[in-house]
C-alpha cells in the first residue's frame, strides 16, 4: 500500500479510518498490535521444529573428496572429483576435472588449505578409481571426508527413533506425524535394475531394517499397522520414462 498510485487510490475512497494488515510493513503508522515470528512461537501458533545434529568427531577440518567419473579418450584418462573450493565468497563444493597435468588438489582447489600436500597419485581406468598419495583409494561413487554412511545411518536410526516416540504421543489425539529425509541423491534412495524395475537404494534399505528392529521393541508394538514398505516414498523429478532423477536443487524423501 506504499506506492503513490495505491495511496491516491486509498484517498479516492475518502475512507473513515484506515486498517491496515500485513506482515511486510515498509513503514509503521499508529501501530497497535504486533504479532512477530517469536511470539507466534511461544503462543504455538506456527508449527515448531526440533533440530539435533551429527558431528563427527575430529572431522572438522577433513578434506572432502569424492570421486563422480573416471573417463578415457585415446590415451587421455581424466578423472571428475567434487572438492571444496576456495572463491571469493568463501568455500564452494563443486566439481573439478585431474588429469597426469593436474593432479594437486591444493592447485584444483583454488589452494584450499585443507588439500595441501595432498596430490592424485594415480588415475585408474580400467578399476574406476584414484589412489591418493596419502595411500586412499576412492573407486566411482564413493568418497572421503564429509558425512560417511556410519553417520547417515545413525541420523535415520536417531530419525526412526524420534518419529515413533511421537507416534506414542500422538496416537490418541488422532494426529498424523510426518518425518522428512532431505537427501543428497536419488540413486541413495532409489536405483533402477537392468530392466528398468525400480529396486531400493541404500537409504530406503537402512530405514527399513531400522525401522523392522524399531517397531519389535515392545514398546512400539502394535503402534503402526501397516508394512514397512507403505510408510515411506520418495518425491523426485522424472524423466519423460517416469524414472525419478537428479536436480539441481535438493530431492525431499519421505
């Protein structure tokens, strides 16, 4: 209601009195009530979310390194990694392309302190992987540094944990609890045989053999009556063949 055009129209009304309603206020007359966003959550009129976090241990200044592709042509072999780049607004992931001329990470990184020392040792075609001079080897797909899968399954077991928690809660008072998993890649959730029957990826396998052990317990016993298989989905992009894929933004799983 602040430009010129909306006040004269508001003036053209010849109103009595004006009230105005907003939660984008430019600029304040008479205020006589508000309502901001920490009194709307001490008075629980907004939905309230519980955050709990995973840290690993000694792993606050690791190097992450993940290897996407290793790729050949002619004598040419070259090998895609994701690494944590130095620019001008700070750290970015982002992917970077080695070959037997660029093998440094500090160097690849944009010298990202955490990379230095630290070089390819060797790019394997024929095994799909890299060795690194401090004696690791990462094959396609997988990766070091960051969250491995010993912290990804403990956060869904924590999750499974707390969501059953709140279904004894909540049970009686007839309301529906939800658990969202923001994950990191369709394939960590659903992957595709070779003919295209769409199979379980290893976070849909976690939850269900966490959840299976979860509901045993006695105290969850007879607490939800469905299958396994029937109390989680995934929510992705499709492809013009219905496949789920990737997209530039994050892939919410439930």
């Amino acid at each position: 209601m602040e430009t010129e055009i909306r006040k004269k129209a508001i003036e053209n009304l010849n109103p009595l009195c004006i009230l105005r309603y907003s939660a984008t206020h430019t600029n304040f007359y008479n205020l006589m009530y508000s309502l901001n966003p920490v009194k709307a959550y001490d008075l629980g009129l907004v939905k309230q979310i519980e955050v709990d976090s995973v840290i690993s241990e000694n792993d606050f200044n690791d190097s992450f390194i993940q290897l996407e592709s290793v790729n050949r042509t002619g004598n040419n072999i070259t090998a895609k990694i994701k690494i944590d780049t130095s620019s001008t607004t700070g750290i970015k992931r982002k992917s970077v392309t080695a070959n037997r001329n660029k093998l440094d990470l500090f160097i690849l990184s944009n010298k990202n302190e955490k990379y230095e020392g630290l070089k390819i040792y060797e790019i394997d075609f024929g095994n799909q992987q890299i060795e690194l001079t401090n004696g690791i080897v990462l094959k396609v797909g997988e990766s070091k540094g960051g969250m491995n899968d010993e912290v990804m399954r403990f956060m869904i077991q924590k999750t499974v944990e707390e969501h059953l928690k709140k279904e004894r809660e909540y049970k009686a008072k007839g309301i529906k609890v939800l658990t969202l998993f923001f994950i990191d890649k369709v394939k960590n959730y659903r992957e595709y045989d070779e003919i295209g029957n769409a199979i379980a990826g290893k976070f849909a396998t976690w939850f269900e053999e966490i959840y299976q052990n979860e509901i045993a317990k006695p105290n969850n016993k007879n607490l939800i009556s469905n299958s396994v298989t029937k109390i989680h989905n995934g929510y992705f992009s499709q492809d013009n063949k219905g496949r789920v894929k990737d997209t530039g933004g994050r892939n919410p799983s439930r």
